[in-house]
C-alpha cells in the first residue's frame, strides 16, 4: 500500500486484471483477425457466416436462448411473486433465495446430472410416464436434443429471473397500491396503470440478461451431449479442440469474438432498460 | 400483489360485482382471501416443487444406485475411496481456497483505495468486474488454449503444468463480478474515512489499517466474497475441461462417460448440498449489520 497516494493503489487490480483477462481476450481477438502467417484479414468473420454449419449453430444458440428466457422469465416472476408476498424474512424467502443462487450460477454439471436421472432413457420421471402410457423416447423427445438440454436450460433460467426481478417486485411499495385504491382504482386499474409501467423496464432487463446467460452457457449442455451439440459454444470448442481441418482454430476465435458481440448487443440493451427501471425502483 | 390472469380475473369480478349494484363486498372478499391461500400462489409453489424437487429426488434415488444393481450408500463412498475422485477433489479445494484467498488480497485493498482516494473511479470498476459476464466461459478457454499453445517451455513449465497454477489465477477472474460487489457493499455500509482517520492519526500504518480496522468492520462481506468464489470454483468445468485439467466437476463428467453414472450422481448431489449450505450460509451473514452479501450480481 506504498504507493497509496495519486494512482498507485489501482496498479495491482489494474495489472492483474489486464494479464488475466485482457490478455486471454487479446489473444482471441487477434486470432480471429489474423492470417496464419500473422497478417490482418476479415476472412475468419465471412468464412464463419458462409459456413451453412456455423450458421446453424448460430440460429439453434439464438432459438434456444429465445424461449429458455421467455420461459424462465414468465415462471420466474411468477415464483418471484409469490415468495415476495409471503411472510418477509421467513425460511421460505431464504430457501428460496439460496437455492436459486446454487442453481442460477454454479450448478451446471449437477443439473445435467439430475435432468439425466429424471428425463434420461431410464428415468425415474421417463418410466413414471411409461406406466401412464406416455413413452417420450419413442415419441421423438431425446435429453440430447435441443428440446431436452433447453429444459435444463429452463432450470437455472427460472432462478436466475427469481434472484434479478425480486428487487424489483420488493420496490413496489404498498403506500401506491393504496393510493391508488384511495383514488378509486380497481386492482386491475393498479396493475394496468401502475404495477406494469413500473416493473417492466426491469423485467425486459432481467430477460435480456437470461438471454445472454443462455447464449454464453455451455456447462450444462457439455455434461449433457458434449461438444456435438449443434450449439456456438459446441462449435467453438471442437474447431478448437478437434484439429478437424487446417485453420480451424481461426473460425472458433472468430465464432468467439461473435459471441461476445452478440452478449455486448444483450448488455448496452439492459443498461438502456435499466435506467428507466431505475427511475421508480431504488 | 398479483402478476397473473388469477388475480386479474378476481379484480373483474369485484368490479363487476360493484356495477351490478349489489352491497359492496370487498370486506367479505378480503376475508375469504385471508382464510384460503390464493390459487395463483399455490399453483406455482405446485409446480416449482415439481419442476425443481423431482429431478433432485431422481438424481438422490439414482446415486443409491450402484455398479452392482444393488440400492446403497456406496456412491458417495467414493469420493473417500476411489483415488481418481479423492485426487481431483483435493485439486479443485486447493483451487478454491487459494482463488478465495486471491480475491480477497486483490478486490480489498483496490476497494478500500478506490472508495477513499478516487471515488471517480466506481464506475469503472463496476463496468471492468462485468466484464466476465460479457466473455463466455468458452471463449475465455480458447484464448487460454492459444495461450498454451504458443508459449514458451519455462511458461509452460510455470504456469500451464499444474491446474492450481494454471486455473486459480482465472477464476479469480471468473468471480470478480460476485466478489466486487460483495465487498463493495460491505466498504459501503461502514464510515471508512472515521475509521481510517482515526487509526492513521493513532500512528498506525497502512496494512496494520488494511488488516486489524478494515477487515475486522468488513468480515462477512469479505466472508461472503469467499463463500461465492469457493462455489465458483467448485462449479466450474468449461474451462477446466476444455483446458483437460481434471478438477472435480470435470470428473464428475468423465466417470458418467465411463458409465458409472450412479458415482457421478452422488458426487453432484453433494456439490449441490456443499454449494446449497455455503449460500444458505451468506443468507445468514448478510442480515447481520455490516454485510449485506449477495448472490444478485446486476
């Protein structure tokens, strides 16, 4: 802490932070935008879009991303909601918020794993169906398919919206509820007018952030399938990984560099969102 | 409060009940509500519990099951006997602590310094520890495996030779978004420049400052910044396997492709019950006065 006074205090953060990720995220963009033999081309960005494999993967990602964070945007504020309302500070609101942190940011391979045991050939969930006479396996429904690894997606998706949007339901203050009432509003007339406008700068934020989450996610689905999920992180670790073909490597940085474009698209809409959210919500 | 069609269509019939000019019946309608918990709640609670415990009670029912076709404990028995899961355990604790003991050092003092001498500077910070989230685990095990690939035999030897070197650097990277925040809010809550004020002019020095003033006023942020990073660490396998280290999770994978999925299993539900306490845990120390350690990192 010598050098406490002018700029010193910042060098060791700033110093580690460039070596470990500014360093590692040089090295991706400078391979995504050089020529083996070291000479500046935009070559890996077209060859990564007029690849029909690379394409796919791009659209199976987007689609995937799409309704895993619809989906967990609307069962999230629901479960959020209804905890909300519930006795504050009890056991359930701890439960809750604990176990969606576990599941939101830090369980990917163990989901997989339960989803295997629940939904998996033997399933304890697959063969309940059988009995009942519904056999998914032979009605075309796979875990490895997309249909099969977005469910899991689903499941850190619905925590993930509990632990962005509870903030905002706790900021609605009961104080307009009443006030609006008092003015002779209906509870339609307080949600339509005033619950709404108020929340749905963060919930539009929130669901841009499960979209992103989705899109750069390859945890679970690694557990899952592996890297022949048709999936942009897929691709990326078997161009990197593979030694498929002479170059490859190149195409996975560029697919990389994508990828974090796209997440940055996903992040400047959330900053946008979020300053209206924080208008009403403090 | 209530965010669904359940709610909305009670709302439209007590309005509907008012225009048709009956006694009005809000008193009667807030009892009955009080008396019998809402279908709107109670139907997401059902399905939660459905969606959130089933699997976890397959996957408990599926790690009793063992190689021999027998129901018993033996799976979690594994991670003290079979060497392979014991050896990639240690690995991956060893990551943790040192990860957590990184964070701490690094986030800290540059917190404590930022807050105290260029308060212009939050943003930044708060912008740079995001950047993680920007860059996808994936992407991030490329750029290092670039890295590999190129360096030197003495870098190689150094750094990229053993996962505790060549991981625990990155993940402290990994949980700067969780870390900064967390400490962040617990250097926000006390009246740092009173306390700094008072144990510089009592002559003390800076680290004695740092150590036996600050921390002490900050623990359990700074316990909590450790709690999350210890689950990071503990969770982490894209970069690890990609990078084919064999840390615990990447582990856990591999003895599902070699078909012992009943040990795989066990060993999940043990991270998810490890994982489940150290944030349980948190929730405990944020009420307490100076922490308010959390899991929301946005």
């Amino acid at each position: 802490m010598a050098g406490f006074g002018g700029w010193g205090g910042i060098v060791p953060f700033a110093a580690y932070v460039a070596l470990f990720l500014g360093l590692p995220l040089y090295v991706v963009v400078h391979g995504a935008l050089t020529t083996d033999s070291n000479h500046f081309t935009f070559s890996n960005f077209s060859t990564t879009f007029s690849y029909p494999s690379y394409r796919q993967a791009f659209e199976n990602s987007l689609i995937l991303s799409l309704w895993t964070s619809l989906l967990g945007a609307v069962f999230g504020i629901w479960l959020a909601a209804a905890v909300v309302t519930a006795k504050p500070g009890g056991m359930l609101h701890r439960i809750v918020q604990s176990s969606s942190g576990v599941l939101a940011y830090f369980a990917g391979v163990p989901l997989a794993f339960a989803f295997i045991a629940a939904l998996g050939e033997v399933g304890v969930a697959t063969l309940l169906l059988r009995h009942i006479g519904i056999n998914l396996y032979t009605d075309g429904f796979t875990l490895s398919s997309m249909l099969g690894v977005g469910l899991c997606y689903v499941y850190f998706q619905i925590p993930l919206m509990v632990i962005l949007i509870t903030p905002a339901l706790e900021g609605l203050r009961p104080e307009w509820q009443e006030a609006a009432q008092g003015l002779g509003a209906s509870k339609l007339g307080y949600l339509r007018h005033v619950a709404v406008p108020v929340l749905l700068p963060s919930v539009v934020g929130s669901t841009l952030i499960l979209f992103g989450n989705a899109f750069s996610a390859y945890a679970t689905a690694l557990a899952l399938v592996g890297s022949t999920l048709d999936i942009v992180p897929a691709q990326i670790d078997s161009a990197i990984n593979g030694n498929v073909e002479v170059g490859a490597d190149r195409l996975g940085l560029a697919l990389g560099v994508e990828m974090i474009l796209v997440i940055l698209v996903v992040m400047v809409g959330y900053w946008l969102v979020q300053r209206r959210a924080r208008r009403w919500l403090q | 409060m209530s965010f669904t069609g359940m709610g909305g269509f009670r709302a439209e019939e007590l309005v509907g009940q008012e225009l048709a000019g009956g006694p009005l019946p809000t008193a009667g309608v807030r009892a009955r509500r009080r008396g019998r918990p809402r279908v709107w709640r109670v139907t997401i609670f059902v399905l939660a519990a459905i969606f959130f415990v089933g699997p976890l009670l397959a996957a408990f029912k599926f790690s009793l099951l063992q190689d021999n076709g027998h129901y018993g404990f033996a799976n979690y028995g594994q991670i003290l006997s079979n060497s392979a899961v014991r050896s990639s355990l240690t690995t991956s604790l060893e990551i943790a602590v040192i990860t957590a003991a990184i964070v701490v050092i690094l986030m800290l003092p540059t917190i404590v310094w930022v807050r105290l001498r260029q308060p212009k500077l939050t943003p930044v910070m708060e912008l740079v520890t995001l950047l993680p989230i920007v860059i996808p685990p994936v992407v991030m095990a490329a750029g290092l495996e670039v890295l590999q690939e190129d360096a030197p035999q003495w870098m190689i030897k150094l750094v990229f030779n053993h996962p505790l070197t060549a991981l625990t650097p990155f993940y402290a990277v990994l949980a700067m978004p969780f870390s900064y925040r967390a400490i962040d809010t617990g250097i926000r809550a006390i009246d740092l420049r009173t306390l700094v004020d008072a144990s510089r002019n009592l002559g003390a020095s800076w680290s004695s400052t740092l150590l036996r003033v600050i921390l002490p006023n900050v623990q359990t942020a700074v316990l909590g910044a450790m709690f999350l990073t210890v689950a990071l660490c503990l969770g982490e396998v894209v970069i690890a396997s990609l990078l084919l280290y064999n840390t615990f999770p990447v582990e856990m994978v591999a003895l599902r492709l070699q078909s012992h999925v009943g040990v795989s299993v066990a060993l999940s539900m043990i991270t998810l019950l490890f994982t489940f306490l150290l944030l349980f845990l948190l929730s405990f120390l944020a009420q307490r006065r100076h922490g308010a350690a959390s899991v929301r990192v946005l």
